[in-house]
C-alpha cells in the first residue's frame, strides 16, 4: 500500500478564465427587475441552458442601494440562468451578496496583462464589450482606454467537423470558426471573429466576441435560436423573416441593430 507522502493527490488547484452572461442591474427594485425578466424571456423557455452568470451591481454602487440578491436569485433560475458571483457593488452591496451564496467576481473579465494583447492599435478610444453576452435588463457597455499592443502572430481558424449536440460549447479564441456539422438547439459556437457553419445552425451563435462589431456570422441553414454581434443580439422572439428561415443567410451588425440577409449566389 503506497504511503500518504506518496499518493496521487485526490484533486489540482488550476487556474482558469470564464466567460460570463452579465446581468447589469439599473435598478434595485426587485419587481422591476423580475418583470422585466418574464417580458423579456418568458416566452423563450429555451433561450438559456442553465448559464452561469455574474450580477453586475456598478450603476448602483454610489447610491449604496439595497438590493434583494437572495430574493433574484430563484427567479434567474427560472429562466434557466445560474447566478454564482456578483461585481462592482459597494461593501454592503456585496457583503449581501455573500450572505447570499454569490462569490464576488473581479469587475474585468480578463486580467490587465492580457488586455492588451487583445486588441491592435487604435488611434482612438474603443469600446470593448466585456461579457459575451448582455441581457438586455440593461443596454450600457463599458469604454475602455486599451493600451496600443504590439502586433502577434495570426490566430489559426479552427475548424470543427463533428455535430455539436445541445449542452456544448465552442470558443475559438481570437480568430473565426468554421462548423461542417449541425449546430443543434442549446449548443453554442462562439468566436472573436467570423462564424461560419456549413449547416443548419439552430443554436446560439456568438461572434465578434470581444467587441469585433465587422465580425458576421454565416449559415447554409439559418435557424439560430440566438446570433449576437459584440454583443448586440437577436433571439427567437423576434421570427427571422421568411426569406432567411431555414436558407443560407448572414448576420451582420450595422450601428447598434443587427440585420439578417440572405446569401446571394
């Protein structure tokens, strides 16, 4: 029998990075809050898969407001969004909001060491879409100044050939993803650039992920239960017109509005 000092130990500490819905509160009202969930989402039961999520309390931090986090909690549940952290509140907001069982996140997605390298050199101020995707209880975006980065090597496109099943997700990573396969309802492709899906894409697709607002997304089947562009976003309660449904189309971003095209041979 081998020793305690020489057994494989049960479990690894590693570091890891997430990325999150974010769900930016305007308000501290929990009626508003919830309402204006069940509006939004009610009628999209299957527009989340038990997400995780971090509540972003910054627009209400200098009023100090109390906001019942334990009480929204079970209603984001309901949609089937899965709460485990909460940022940018004052120290009660989140001393609630680990009495509550919320973890507190840092207020950036990413640290500041790799920001940089994130995004090429811009003459001016640009506007960098933290999170993936924003549910629209809120609409505000942060601007940050980016630090001028030093120009890297292209990121290769990846490819995936295999039909992406409901409960996974993709995420190329500084480049464009192609998909060969089926994208079925409650899988998830996502890319910091271009998405391409050579089939019918009846999931989430997510592109421009770090705030590309040039990045498209094209399909041979266009079925997307969600397509989002830098993170403005177009779900199943808004019908995809009859010329696009099921047709090869594309998504593309104009302004703050998102337009689906069919693909011209």
């Amino acid at each position: 029998m081998p020793s305690a000092s020489s057994a494989k130990p049960a479990f690894d500490l590693k570091s890891t990075a997430w990325t999150l819905t974010a769900l930016r509160l305007q308000t501290a009202s929990l009626a508003e809050v919830v309402a204006d969930l069940d509006a939004r989402f009610g009628d999209s039961p299957g527009l989340f898969d038990n997400d995780p999520m971090v509540i972003d309390l910054s627009l209400l931090r200098e009023a100090d407001e109390t906001v019942d986090l334990a009480g929204l909690v079970p209603h984001l549940k309901r949609h089937h969004l899965m709460p485990i952290a909460v940022q940018g509140g004052s120290p009660a907001q989140m001393a609630a909001a680990l009495a509550a069982g919320l973890a507190e996140a840092p207020d950036g997605s990413a640290p500041a060491s790799t920001r940089a390298n994130e995004l090429a050199p811009a003459p001016r101020e640009v506007e960098v879409r933290e999170v993936i995707r924003e549910v629209e209880v809120v609409r505000e975006v942060e601007v940050v100044r980016e630090v001028p980065a030093v120009a890297t090597a292209a990121v290769p496109t990846m490819v995936i050939d295999k039909p992406l099943r409901s409960g996974q997700r993709v995420y190329a990573r500084g480049g464009d993803l192609v998909v060969l396969a089926v994208v079925s309802f409650g899988a998830e492709v996502i890319a910091d650039g271009n998405i391409h899906v050579y089939a019918p894409l009846r999931g989430r697709a997510i592109a421009g992920a770090r705030g590309n607002t040039d990045a498209r997304i094209f399909s041979t089947c266009m079925e997307a239960q969600l397509v989002s562009i830098a993170g403005i976003y177009r779900t199943t309660e808004t019908p995809l017109p009859a010329n696009v449904l099921g047709q090869p189309a594309q998504v593309r971003l104009e302004g703050e509005k998102l337009f689906v095209e069919p693909l011209k041979a």
